[in-house]
C-alpha cells in the first residue's frame, strides 16, 4: 500500500489520512495497521493525565519543545475534544502549539470522541502505533483523568504523567480516580499558585506509604509549565523512568499486558459484532426495549438472545 510508505516516511498528510482512517475505522483500516503494526515499538510512550485545566496541553507543548531542543522527535495524540489542539484554547495556548506547529519533527492530532468510549480507546491505541510506525522518538498521549476509560488510555503508555495543581482535596481526588496506582511520575502544575508545597508533601507522604511494594516510587516534580519552569526536571523524571524500565527488564512485561490488552479488545468486539450480526439488529433492538421497560432482566435476555446465535445456525 503506498499509504504505508509514506507513513513510514513520517509523511504528514499520510499520517493525517491514515490516523482519520483508524478513526472511521474501516476494512482499509485494517490493512493499514496490519502492514505498519511490524515497525512500531520503537517509540517511548508517554501518557499525561489530569483533571481539566491543570495545564496538561500546555506542558505537553514544553515537553516537545524540550525533547525537540535534545534533536528527538514528538508524537502528539490528544484525547480530549475541549484541548487546545482542536483549537478550543486560549489566545496564549494557541501561540505556544504555533512554535511547534512550524516544526516537521512534531506532530500533533486530537481525537474525535465521536462513537463509543471503547472505540475512543482502540482509535487513541491505533494512532499511536501509527506514530510510533513512523519513526518518532517519542509519542505523547493527552487525556482527561476524568474515566476509567481515560484511564486505560494512559495506562497504555510505557511512562504515565499524573498532573495535578496546588489546591486542597486535589489528592484525595487522585486516589479516588485511581491516579494514584497509575502514576509514574506526578507532576504539580501551576506551582506559581498558593499552597504548592503543601500539595507535594502531601502527594510524597502518600507515595512514601506505598512505596515498600514496588521498585519505583514516582518522583513529585514542580512545574509552571506557563513559563517552562520545571520542564527539564520532568524530561529527567521520564528519562529516569525509562532507564527504570529498561534496566529492571519490565519493558519486555509492560509490552505483554498492552498487547493483551489490546487483543482482549478486538477480540471481543469481533466476537460481539459477530453475535449481533446473527441476532439481526431489529431483534437485539427489540430486546433492548424488553430491559428498558423491565419486561426482561438483561441478565435472561442475554442469555436468551446467546443461545438463538446456536438455534438459529
Ligand atoms: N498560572 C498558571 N497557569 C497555567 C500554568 N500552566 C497552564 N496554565 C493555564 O491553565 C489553563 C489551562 O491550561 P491547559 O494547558 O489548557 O490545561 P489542560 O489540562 O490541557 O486543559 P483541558 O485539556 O481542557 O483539560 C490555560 O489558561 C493555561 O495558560 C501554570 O503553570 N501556571
Ligand atoms: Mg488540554
């Protein structure tokens, strides 16, 4: 396909077509992935978590502008529709992607959330292996630390950024949204705001009472990432991490749960398409009004519309 060649070649316009493509998420799709699946696996993998507003958009720009300077190239994937990179930003944000913008070693694309969560989730994986197929160095995925399925998003990454800003009950928060477990690194953003230590200490007081179980205890970085302040610090933190990873062999077992993972999710979908495709959608629709109006637990019609696949053949 020539398509792939020139994602290969890190073509952009290629890799614009190619990344809408595993969005409508088509048989050509398929293909795509199947024949650039082979060259990815390269690139490291960056998810960057948080609430809405804490400035994650904005340190992701610093962080490709400071991997650029190091002369490595970025990959940029935002999943969230109301991000910067749509063009729903702020006069300041839409300079600062306009430093990058110019930059052929950058790439960014946002994620139409359009369709289901999970198709959000297999589109945001697609894509990235589109970009890491085409040679970036780094590939770094923006998502809301609003869901579960944000959250499985950035637990794809081999390195997870959880940004958090000053503020009291931001930490419990994290520990509610499961942040916590999922945090490589936690940075505060906005550290110009009042209350900042008080934020770090206590994020690091956490960490410390976890830390017996694992080998890495995440590092709790400073940033004002309006100003740029802290950004090389956190570049270290994610360097350090991936030597983490590298030296301990766990690349090799975080590499084994993504693919897992990732299986997992097209075989059950494969295997539900292929379910609904024998039920026949008026009759799965019919049944779906019987759980509505509580004729049926879903439970039983499950069970029933199941077994029609095996009566039916
Ligand atoms: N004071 C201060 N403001 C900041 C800092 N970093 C980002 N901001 C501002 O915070 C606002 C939100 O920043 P974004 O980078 O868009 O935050 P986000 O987390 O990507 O937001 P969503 O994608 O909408 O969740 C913008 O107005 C930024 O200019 C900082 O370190 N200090
Ligand atoms: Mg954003």
């Amino acid at each position: 396909m020539e398509l792939t060649e020139r994602i290969l070649k890190a073509d952009r316009r290629a890799l614009a077509r190619a990344i809408s493509l595993v969005e409508n998420d088509g048989e050509q799709a398929q293909k795509l992935l199947q024949e650039v699946y082979p060259h990815a696996g390269q690139a490291h993998i960056i998810g960057i978590t948080g609430p809405p507003g804490s400035g994650k958009s904005t340190l992701v720009s610093q962080i490709a502008r400071q991997y650029r300077q190091q002369g490595r190239t970025v990959g940029i994937v935002a999943v969230d529709p109301s991000s910067p990179f749509t063009g729903g930003a702020l006069l300041g944000d839409r300079v600062r992607m306009r430093d990058l913008a110019g930059d052929r070693g950058v790439f960014v694309r946002s994620m139409a959330s359009r369709g289901s969560m999970g198709g959000l989730a297999r589109a945001t994986g697609d894509a990235v292996t589109l970009l890491d197929a085409a040679g970036f160095d780094l590939v770094l995925i923006e998502t809301v630390g609003a869901g579960q399925v944000e959250v499985d998003i950035a637990r794809e990454a081999h390195t997870t950024l959880v940004v958090e800003v000053p503020g009291l009950g931001d930490e419990v928060q994290a520990i509610k949204a499961g942040l916590m477990e999922i945090a490589d690194v936690f940075v505060v953003n906005k550290a110009d705001h009042a209350g900042v230590d008080q934020t770090v200490r206590a994020l690091t007081i956490m960490l410390d009472m976890n830390s017996a179980a694992c080998s890495w205890t995440p590092p709790v970085i400073k940033t004002i990432a309006l100003h740029g302040e802290g950004v090389a610090d956190l570049i270290e933190a994610v360097d350090d991490h991936w030597a983490y990873l590298v030296r301990e062999n766990a690349l090799q077992d975080q590499q084994r749960i993504h693919a897992q993972n990732r299986l997992t999710r097209v075989m059950r979908r494969r295997l539900f398409d292929e379910l609904l495709a024998k039920i026949g959608p008026e009759r799965f629709e019919e049944t779906v009004m019987q759980v509505a109006t509580h004729k049926i637990d879903p439970y039983s019609a499950a069970a029933r519309l199941m077994n029609s696949k095996t009566q039916g053949s």
